[in-house]
C-alpha cells in the first residue's frame, strides 16, 4: 500500500490573546524572553560513564525560557498528530513500539541521521510553525526564537523531539514511498531511521539520497545491515522472533548480581538499581524479567544499610557554545538572497525587497539569538 502524504491539521494560531491564553504569559513577557532567548541557555558537556565514552554537549535552556518551551510542548506541539512509524519522542510510542515493528524480518537495515538537531535550523522551524502548523507569520516568528538557540534546535530543550519530528515530516514521507514500492516496513525513532524486509538492502542508496536532498547525512559506517541469522539490534532492543532486551545488558545485570551477593553490606539504593532494570527488561520481555527477579530474590539479601548513590556520569562546563554550530547552517544561509541589515527601534532586522517568499525570509532570518539579544550588535 503505498503511503499518502503526511496532511497535519495545523493550530490556526494567529492571535496573540490565543497565545497568551496557551502560554500562560503576558505578550510583554513572552516577547521579553524571546528577544533574549539567547541568555537563558547555560550549556554543558556530559558523557554517561566518568572518565569512559563521548561527550555529548547539552544546550540546557533554564528559567523563563525552559517554562514557555514546556508550555509550548504541551499545548500547542502535543497536540499534533503524527503518523505511526514516527515513534521517537512522542508520548504513549517508545523502543518497544519500535521494535515490535520490525519484528522477524529477514534483513534490518539502520540508518542514523548524523548531528540531527544542529542541522535543523531555524527557517525549517519557522517553516513548521507558519506552513504545517498554520500560524500567523508573527506568531511564528516568536515562537521560533523561543524554541531554536544559534540558528538551530537546541539539545535538552522540551519542544526539540517533536519539532525535530516535524521537520523531518517531508523526509519520512518520501524515505515512505521507496519502502512501500519495496515491500518493507519502516519507522523513524527521530535521527534513527529503520527498514526492513527482504529487499531491505536496495533501499539503502535510495534513502541516502532523500537524506541528503533534505540537508541531512547518514553515516555509511553507522549503516548496519542485519540478517536475521545474527543478532538483530533496534534502538537498544532485539528484534529476532520477540522483543526483549541485548544479551551483553542481561549478562552484565546477572553479573552485577552475584557481584553483590558476595558483599557483607549492600546500600539500599544498589538493590533499587537493580530492581529497576529488571522492571525495564521485564517491560521488554516479561519472561526474561521474571527469571532476573527470581534471581535477585534469590541472591540479594533483606538486609540492606542506608547509603549515597554515587554519581557515575561526568559533565564539563562549555564556555563556547559558538563551536558547536554546525557548518551546514551558515551554508544555508549563504544559499539564501543577499541581505541588509539596518537598525530599528527592536534592534538589528534583517531587510529585504521582493517576492512575499522573500518578506517571509525576512521574517525568519530576525529569528536568529544573533538578533534577539545573545550577542549584541556592534555599533556603527
């Protein structure tokens, strides 16, 4: 059956009262914060295991800003329906949801969509706001400052997974078309891209195309191609005959295990670690976690002392949030008429002469932190 496009049935938000009313905020307030969007975010880098594995850096929007952008995620963004075989960040879909898709296949293919957030820049979120979600350019455009920081979505803010989603609505519904003329099943867990069925395989060079015709790449050595005779791994779970967790995962927690029973003391907070790894691998596979629990009941002794957990995460401070704009946004903009910029009472604003495509430009290039109070102008 071959898929029709993805029809969003927009917000229709063109009051600002309407705005208010949803946000919670006065429209002094809410364009106060979004002219200076750029000064509540207090980045950081993080890796999960202290000393071990790759930072991944976190944007971190704080107070006022992180407020609307909850509001903005709740009210306006989770309203929207999108289609089945979107099932990253959406509430009620998750890694189960995801695997059971792709259950049995004889041939997985992945694909993940490399440094997905910086890529996503803020014309395409102003596109989502004005074109998919039907609001009023003016409304757009502050809701676009709200929710982008340095021309791009930030990592850790609320509204990210489902603008991410939203952007990526064109790509999914073409990478939709090949699987469906293929006879495959396909899914997006947001960045991570699945496919399969037996001619999962010609479907590869296709879809690298249509991720690159919309401004995205997909590593070739994070490309993985897997029959249905060796381990089957999707967004963190097997996929063989049923969905259940990786094997190394229960190994380590059966080892984890008999590592505390042979301990005089056991912390109360180690038991509750493992109590809650096995409810997610239960979750998973209720038969694999039923034999886990039998286990600990069977190892971990009652009598438990009082104890600290200890943090194993390790995170840095950023001071240059600059460095981790991606490249490819300045070569978008580039791509984009010539501009002057002249001064205003409201600051710097871009200006342009031409086309209502142009005017709309216009409007989103204002959405830039560079133009809403992160970094102030220099004076002539």
């Amino acid at each position: 059956m071959t898929p029709h496009p993805t029809n969003i049935r927009g917000t229709g938000l063109v009051s600002m009262r309407r705005l208010e009313e949803l946000l919670g905020r006065s429209r002094d307030d809410i364009r106060r914060i979004a002219k200076r969007a750029g000064r509540y975010y207090k980045p950081f880098d993080r890796r999960r295991e202290a000393g071990k594995g790759k930072w991944r850096h976190i944007d971190n929007p704080v107070g006022e800003l992180k407020v609307l952008q909850q509001r903005i995620q709740q009210s306006i963004l989770a309203c929207v329906e999108l289609p089945n075989t979107m099932l990253g960040g959406i509430s009620g879909r998750s890694i189960r949801d995801n695997g059971l898709s792709h259950r049995g296949q004889p041939m997985l293919i992945t694909l993940d969509l490399r440094n997905c957030f910086p890529r996503t820049n803020h014309h395409k979120v102003f596109a989502v706001y004005r074109k998919r979600l039907g609001c009023s350019s003016k409304i757009a455009e502050l809701l676009t400052k709200l929710t982008t920081f340095q021309h791009r979505l930030p990592q850790g803010a609320p509204s990210s997974p489902t603008l991410a989603n939203l952007t990526l609505l064109p790509m999914h519904d073409e990478i939709g078309l090949v699987a469906a003329k293929l006879g495959l099943k396909w899914t997006f867990y947001i960045d991570d891209i699945a496919l399969s069925g037996v001619r999962a395989c010609e479907a590869i060079e296709p879809v690298m195309r249509i991720i690159q015709k919309h401004g995205h790449s997909a590593g070739r050595k994070k490309t993985r191609r897997m029959p249905n005779n060796k381990p089957q791994t999707l967004t963190g779970t097997l996929v063989n005959c049923k969905v259940s967790a990786e094997k190394d995962k229960r190994d380590a927690l059966v080892y984890r295990i008999h590592e505390l029973a042979n301990k005089q003391e056991i912390a109360e907070h180690e038991v509750r670690s493992i109590q809650g790894k096995i409810a997610q691998i239960a979750w998973l596979n209720p038969l694999q976690g039923a034999s886990l629990k039998r286990l600990a009941e069977r190892y971990l002794p009652r009598v438990r002392v009082e104890g600290q957990k200890p943090r194993t995460d390790e995170t840095r401070p950023c001071n240059s949030a600059r460095r981790h704009r991606h490249e490819r946004v300045l070569g978008t903009l580039r791509e984009k008429p010539k501009l002057r910029q002249v001064r205003d009472f409201e600051g710097i604003r871009d200006k342009t002469a031409g086309s209502g495509e142009r005017t709309e430009y216009s409007l989103v290039t204002t959405c830039s932190p560079l133009l809403t109070g992160a970094h102030k102008p220099s004076a002539r």
